[in-house]
C-alpha cells in the first residue's frame, strides 16, 4: 500500500550516464517511478506498469521523499533523471524531491509521455523535460498519446525538448506532423532498440534522413554499453 505522502518507485539507480537526449554521457542519477498512463508494445520497462506480467507487489517500493534524496545523495549526481513509468502521474509527491535536489544543486530531468499538463510549481522546479511523444508504433490509440494542452504546454514553458522513438525512417513523416502541428522545437530522434546490433542499424537508416529536417539523432549509450541490462 502506497501512503498518502509516498512515491511508488520502481528503482533508484545509479551512478550511471544518461543513455539518451541532448544530456547523453552526463553522470547522473535515476529515480524511476512506477506506473503509466500508457501501455506502449515496444516499452523497455513495463515492470513499472504491466500488471499483467508483473507483481506490482514485487516491483514498486513505497518511498517518502527523504529517503530517495537519501540514496541520491550517495551517488552525489550532479544530474537526477527522474523517468518511469510516467512521472508527472506523481508529480504533486514529486515536490519534495525537487525541492530537495535543488538545495542541493542538482540539475533535474524529467522524462515524460506529453499527456499530462505540469503544474507551475513542478514546471519551476525543474530544468528539462524530456518529452516523448508516442507514435503509432506504439499501439496506442492517438487520443490517449496526443493530448494537445499537454503539448502545447510544453512547448511554451521553454524547458522541453522533444524526442521520438521511431523504428524507421518511414516514420519522419508521423514526426513531422506533430512537430508542425504544436510548433515543436530542439526535436531529437532516437531509435527504438534493445541490442546495440538493431541500434547501430537503426541509427544508420535514421541519419541521412534526419539530418535533412534539420533535427537531431540522438543514440541510446546505456544500450550499448550494458544491452538491456535493468538499472544501468
């Protein structure tokens, strides 16, 4: 049972580098929330949400937010990646967090879906957004992966950069869409791969093509480092 002032976490991990996004190769610690509002085909961690698979039981630890700045501080990051799951589904818990790893003058990044709108205390209190946007690959419905406020609000809060997950070119056209349509900026494109075989490929089918918007390739290093090893 998760108390009223309690994060659900999945795992807190760390040091290690951040594998994605403008960011790539910062040391940096993770705090990895469980659940999600989505349920992505291809998702790299559904421990943090499929149910059906997995024992939430076994897998989300209650955590009061003195006790995860308490494991962050072992690490000594200058750089907190808070990621899931779906984050901002605990964003109101999440405030002590951020309060406590800026006294403490960590940066803060926050990776999130795009679906649910920040608050403007969790907005102030962090340095980046990371903003994924699911596409068809997904095998979500677009209502439930595009919410227009959400986007919309993003973009305009000046602190998000945005990076799909594609598996083929053919899918810059989807990405395109959605960038002119809430006037996205800093676009990051990221393959989606679990081995650092499917990666390389991916990243050789996507630079070409990627290079000519204008947008930026982002590789995945915690993949090729350690493959789908969890909590690296």
């Amino acid at each position: 049972m998760i108390g009223q002032d309690e994060l659900a976490v999945a795992e807190i991990f760390g040091p290690t580098f951040q594998g994605e996004g403008p960011s790539i190769g910062q040391r940096a610690g993770f705090v990895r929330l469980g659940r999600c509002n989505l349920t992505c085909t291809w998702c790299d961690t559904p421990y943090t949400w499929d149910w059906e698979r997995f024992d939430p039981a076994k897998e989300v630890t209650p955590m009061g937010v003195s006790s995860v700045l308490d494991r962050l501080d072992s690490m000594d990051p200058r750089l907190v990646v808070i990621t899931g799951g779906e984050p901002l589904l605990q964003q109101r818990k999440l405030l002590g967090v951020l309060e406590g790893c800026r006294k403490r003058g960590f940066l803060v990044e926050v990776e999130t879906n795009g679906t649910l709108v920040a608050s403007p205390e969790f907005l102030d209190l962090v340095n980046q957004f990371n903003v994924s946007p699911k596409l068809a690959n997904s095998g979500v419905s677009e209502d439930k992966r595009i919410v227009p406020e959400a986007l919309e609000s993003f973009s305009s809060s000046g602190k998000a950069i945005f990076k799909f997950v594609v598996e083929d070119h053919a899918e810059l056209e989807e990405v395109q869409s959605i960038v002119d349509r809430f006037d996205l900026y800093r676009v990051w494109i990221m393959p989606q791969a679990r081995t650092p075989e499917a990666l390389n490929m991916r990243l050789r089918d996507l630079a070409e093509p990627v290079l000519q918007r204008g947008w930026n390739l982002s590789s995945r290093m915690h993949v090729e480092l350690w493959d789908d090893q969890r909590g690296r």
